[in-house]
C-alpha cells in the first residue's frame, strides 16, 4: 500500500492538482518513497464504492476538499496522519459574482474550519490562508506553489518584432481584463497583446492582439512568446487567497510581471527589481510603458524575475520542505 496517498478534488487538469499533487507524487518516488494519488469522488454513491477499496495508509494528503463529518471520520480510520492542503480562499466567491464577489460565505468557511479541526495538521499555499484556520487547527504549516524551474525555462530563441504583453488564465478570470486594457490602448501601437485563455476573450480594436486556446502542451511555449505578463486583481477576500501561481510561471520564463498590489503578489514580486505592482489600471498602463519602451530593462528584470523563482520557489526545495512537513524520513 503507498506511504504516501493524495486526494483531490478534482482530475489532473486542475491547477491545484497540477502543481501541488502531482509533481510531489514523481518528486517522492524519485526520491524512493512510496506515493500515489487518487480522485475524490463526487456521488454519494460512488464514495460509498471509494471508501470501500481505499486502503490503509501513513499519510493522507486531503487537497482542498471540504468533506463531511462523517467522510472525515471514515478518513480517520484510514490515515495514520491525515493533512488538509488548500492553495484558494475556499470560502470566499469569485469577484465575477457582482455585488456579493469577493465576499466571504460563512457557511463555507465553517466548513473549512471544521474540516482543519479534524486533521492533524494543515498545510496551506499562502500566510493569508494559513492565517484563517490557525485559531481552528492544531497545526497550520506554510507552503507556497512550487514550480518545475526546469520544465518552465525562457526561450533560447532570440525575440524579434514589437514586445509582447501577455495574460494567461482561465476563462472566469477575464473578468479582471477590460479596465486594464482600456489603460493600455495608449501603448497599442508600441506592442502586441497575447491572451491566452480557456474561453474567447474579445481583444478591443484599439489593441492589437490575439486569443489563443490555452493548452498544457503549449502552454510553456505559449508563456515564453511573451515578454510581459499581467495579473490584475481585485482587492479582496479571494484575491488574498491567491498563491501568485501566474506570477511564477511568467517569471520561471523570463517574462516580466506587472501585478496588481494584492495579497501574496507582494511577497513574490519586488517592485521595480524583478517586477512591478500596481495599484490601479493607470500603474499598469505607466509599468507596461515602461517596459515596451526599454529593451534593457526588460532584459535585466526578466533575468531577476527568473533568479527569484528558483531561489524560492523551485519545486526541489518545496518537496524537501514537505517531506518535513508529513514527517517522511529518508527511504530505506
């Protein structure tokens, strides 16, 4: 039986799972630990069969679902030591949502506490996070999203033509988008603009620019055609929640940031050495200017960007860190 168990939420296309289960499954087995993963299931029924054939294993990993009590209870029996991972403000509705976005749902986050008091420690994606169960959980562990900084790497061919401006993300985050390129019609001349998305994401005539399909074959190749990446943000309770995840993956790819000044994008990004954050539309539209209009700075900061990623946030460092956390000590 594995040593090691993670179950998630949901399959293997989902960010949370991407980055915070899937890479730590072939980091621990590489390393010589025992280790797998399994999907939650999402029927009642279909969590009946699951729980009949999961087996008894040291550590549970529970990835950001929010079981019942009687699921955790059965989860107990299970797990020598059961970890609750979360990487998203899991109370909290998306900012799309109009008057009420942004705003926490407490019967969600009564769920989320009572889940972290259920479990022997919690394991969370940033010091926001970690702060909202600390008072609920016997232990509440910090760990950022790893990234792979040898899959995500900048391009080795030499760019050519007018700089890109670039935004990657799902389609529920295009909500974000329009005020921001509002500000940067001014500069449409002077760049492209590169969206890249899971839904259609109309680019203003003002701009120009192209929506691609986001894929995960293409999606470094996608990333390193650019040459700065935005992040705009609300300021709110889920945008606290957010792990900066985009932010590393522009940067792993010598792509210069420009981020909203917002809750974790802080203590990634340090402003005007390896990025920029913004406070408002006009910040992003004077950051971006600056960028598209300097070559060398452009150069020097996507260089420092890169070093930042894998000084801190390297997926060998984050796996090294989690072995402590699960009290895994070296195989046989």
């Amino acid at each position: 039986m594995p040593r090691l168990l993670f179950l998630t939420q949901s399959g293997e296309t989902l960010p949370s799972v991407r980055f915070r289960v899937l890479p730590f499954v072939r980091s621990a087995r590489e390393a010589g630990f025992a280790a797998d993963w399994m999907r939650y299931p999402k029927t009642a029924l279909a969590r009946v069969a699951f729980f009949a054939r999961l087996p008894k294993t040291e550590i549970i990993v529970l990835q950001k679902k929010l079981v019942s009590r009687a699921e955790l209870a059965l989860l107990r029996t299970r797990a020598g030591t059961l970890f609750f991972d979360f990487d998203d403000a899991l109370w909290a509705r998306h900012p799309n949502q109009g008057a009420c976005g942004g705003e926490p749902d407490a019967k969600e986050l009564a769920r989320l506490l009572r889940v972290c008091a259920g479990v022997d420690g919690v394991i969370a994606g940033n010091s926001f996070l970690a702060s909202k169960v600390r008072e609920a959980s016997r232990r509440v562990e910090l760990l950022p999203t790893p990234l792979d900084t040898q899959t995500y790497v900048p391009t080795v061919t030499k760019k050519s033509g007018l700089p890109v401006v670039g935004w990657m993300g799902t389609s529920c985050n295009l909500f974000f988008l329009p005020e921001i390129f509002e500000a940067l019609a001014p500069l449409g001349h002077s760049c492209s603009l590169s969206v890249v998305s899971d839904g259609v994401c109309p680019i203003p005539q003002s701009l120009n620019g192209t929506c691609e399909r986001w894929s995960p074959a293409a999606e470094v190749s996608q990333l390193q055609a650019m040459d700065i990446g935005l992040m705009p943000l609300t300021d709110d309770e889920y945008t606290r929640g957010k792990c900066g995840f985009k932010l590393l993956q522009y940067m792993a790819c010598g792509v210069v940031p420009v981020a909203s000044d917002v809750g974790f994008n802080r203590e990634i990004v340090t402003h005007g050495v390896d990025g920029f954050l913004a406070a408002s539309p006009a910040d992003f539209a004077e950051y971006v200017g600056r960028l598209v209009n300097d070559k060398d700075l452009r150069r020097d900061m996507a260089a420092r960007a890169r070093e930042t990623v894998v000084s801190r946030f390297s997926l060998s460092a984050a796996a090294e860190r989690l072995w402590v956390i699960l009290g895994l000590s070296s195989p046989a």
